[in-house]
C-alpha cells in the first residue's frame, strides 16, 4: 500500500513529505489508517538532536484511527476498530508490564531505532528502508505497527480529541496524579503551562490541590491554565516562589512538576527551592539526551526528605489509562476540546511544529487526507 508521510532524513533538518510503500502486517501486527495525528514536544527533541534516532524515520507518536487489516495470529482487535497508538508496545508479559510499568515494557526498547519488535522497518522508499517513530509513525496516513501499540476504543468517541490521549494527556495528567501523588488540600506548582503542563493542571486540580500555581511567561498561556484549574499563574519562577512562600506560610509546595520545553539544571533548582520538606519534584521535560541537568546539593535533599521523581508517560499504562482517560472526558471530568489550538493538513507539519516552537499552540493536530 502507497502511503504519504513526513520524514525527517537529519536532525535539524525539516520534515519532507514523501510517498512510501506500507510493508504488509505479519502475524503480530496490523495494518492501520491514521485520520489524526497531534504535534507533541517529543518529536521536536527529536528533530532538533536532543534525543537519537535512525534516520530516516516516519515521525509522530500520537495518533487515532481505524484498524484496516490483521495479521494471522493477532487476537483482540479486529478490522474497522477504532483505535489510540501507544507510543511505546505492550507486550504484558515482560518484568514491567507484570509489575504494572508497562511504560517501560522491553518492546519499547528499540523505538528511537525505528523497527518492528520483529526487526522489519514498517516502510520502504526511495532512500531503503524507513522506520517509524516509536514504532508507530503517525506522521503517516497509513502504517503497519505491532497489535501491542494498538488500544481499542469504542466508536463514538471523536478521533481527534482520543489522539491526544496517545501521550500529551496522560504523561501530563499522570505526571500530577502519579508521580506526583497530588493529594486533597496540596500546594501544587507547574513549570511550563504547553501541551503537558496543562494536562498537569487538570490532573492536579482533579486530585484536589488547594492552591495550584502554573508558571509560564507566555500570557495567553497562563490565562489558558486557569480555565483547566489553575487558582495562581505567573510568569516566572521567582514569582512562584514568592506566592507559594505566601500561600503556605514559609512551608512551600507539596510537590513542584516540570514541564518546560527544554529541561535545564536552573529549572530544576527553581523547583527544588519551592518544594517543601518531605515534598516531590517531578522531571517530566525532556532536554539534550547527554547533559547532567540536576545539580543539586544532596546532603539538603537528605536532610529536608526532598525526592526526585523521574516521569515517562506520567507513570500511566496505556492499556489501563487510554479508555480511562476518555471515560473521564465523557463525563467531563477531563477537557479534550479545550486543548486544541490548531489543526494542519500533513503538508503543513513544518509550520507545526514552528508554532509550537513559537509557543503559539497549546496542541496543533495533523488531520490526514485519505
């Protein structure tokens, strides 16, 4: 099957939209059209060298769509479910999905390297073979993925709003309600107010944080995040600090959660300063894959009971999180809608990812042609 994709061939370079060949489904994978597909922050890391990849690669990692045919062994979806990506396969069967950290299950291992769990690239082109990012490669409007990286969804939800609940919503949401561990009645600070901080937000405002404050210079931004619960916004970290030091009388946050675009050390002492003692501060931002970007006195981490928690996908698991996560935006406990900025035809995908750059998006959504 012909397919139209963007590819990125150099980091730095940008996005070429290029017509593929989809390699047919074996038996553990499935052959499937993507209708939607969201910008996330994660490929522009990519995209600029913070993090490695094979090239070339069918980017995107955050998409819906219809299953169109399956392999001879595949059990559970069929052809014509609707479905979410996961960014990462699920295998259930390795040492993390039985300890209920699917995020982290092996078959993820070789997502920035571009090939099936099988060892096949899912694409081949004009330049050989082609991988797809994350296994998945939602920059496309068709692609054969592992049935691991396929979670079913019931039909009648809308397929642009179930795609962002691929990554930006649950590494968000659960980066407060996960690793966090945002209580009743907690001070609660986000670093970062784009497609992850306001879920982040929400998550937080959902779990009951009595005084939620986000932090982001970017106006309409802070605006944005009081409509998903925010009671504070500000526009720097020495103002966080001011007003949580107020809100709570000298004792800080409860947990400080950090969802700038580019990880940096300052960042992470900024929200270091404003945990409280006994408090948590979450590294959910991404940045150049070799830099130490915690420098931090450890004795004082020691003394005051101060824990650093790393998050990958908000410490959710897809298979679980996924449906519940659209479960709760049907009884509008979670807003969908609200995120979307602006949607691009896959031509487009270049002035995308600008205008996240340009902090002119909270999400921008890729709506294929077929």
């Amino acid at each position: 099957m012909k397919t139209k994709a963007a590819v990125l061939h150099e980091a730095g370079k940008p996005f070429e939209i290029e017509e593929l060949e989809v390699v047919a489904p074996d038996d553990y994978e499935v052959l499937v059209r993507y209708d939607y597909s969201g910008l996330c922050h994660s490929d522009l890391h990519m995209v600029k060298g913070h993090l490695p990849f094979r090239a070339p690669m069918v980017f995107g990692h955050e998409g819906a769509g219809e299953v169109l045919e399956v392999g001879a062994k595949v059990r559970g979806v069929k052809q014509g479910d609707h479905f979410v990506a996961s960014f990462f396969p699920v295998c259930g069967r390795c040492r993390w999905c039985a300890t209920g950290n699917s995020r982290l299950c092996d078959l993820g291992a070789h997502g920035l390297d571009g090939f099936l769990p099988g060892g096949r690239f899912p694409f081949t082109g004009s330049s050989g073979d082609y991988g797809s990012m994350m296994t998945v490669g939602t920059f496309s409007q068709y692609a054969t993925v592992p049935v691991d990286s396929v979670i079913k969804i019931d039909d009648d939800l809308p397929l642009d709003k179930a795609a962002l609940v691929g990554c930006g919503v649950p590494t968000g949401w659960g980066s407060a309600v996960n690793s966090a561990n945002v209580r009743p009645g907690d001070t609660v600070i986000v670093y970062g107010i784009g497609g992850i901080g306001t879920n982040a937000v929400q998550g937080a405002a959902y779990a009951g944080a009595q005084h939620l404050i986000a932090v982001d210079p970017v106006a309409f931004k802070r605006e944005n995040a009081e409509r998903f619960g925010a009671t504070h916004s500000v526009a720097t970290a020495e103002e966080a600090q001011q007003l949580v030091t107020t809100l709570t009388q000298g004792v800080g946050a409860d947990s400080t959660i950090i969802t700038i675009d580019q990880l940096t050390s300052e960042a992470v002492r900024n929200a270091a300063e404003a945990t409280s003692k006994g408090g948590t501060i979450v590294i959910t931002s991404m940045g150049q894959y070799e830099d130490n970007t915690i420098e931090l006195s450890g004795v004082q981490l020691a003394l005051w009971s101060k824990r650093i928690q790393g998050s990958l996908y908000g410490g959710c698991n897809p298979v679980y999180d996924i449906p519940k996560l659209l479960d709760l935006y049907r009884s509008g406990h979670v807003m969908l809608d609200e995120l979307i900025t602006q949607t691009y035809s896959l031509e487009q995908v270049n002035q995308g990812y600008e205008d996240l750059d340009s902090h002119k998006n909270i999400r921008g959504i890729i709506v294929h042609e077929h």
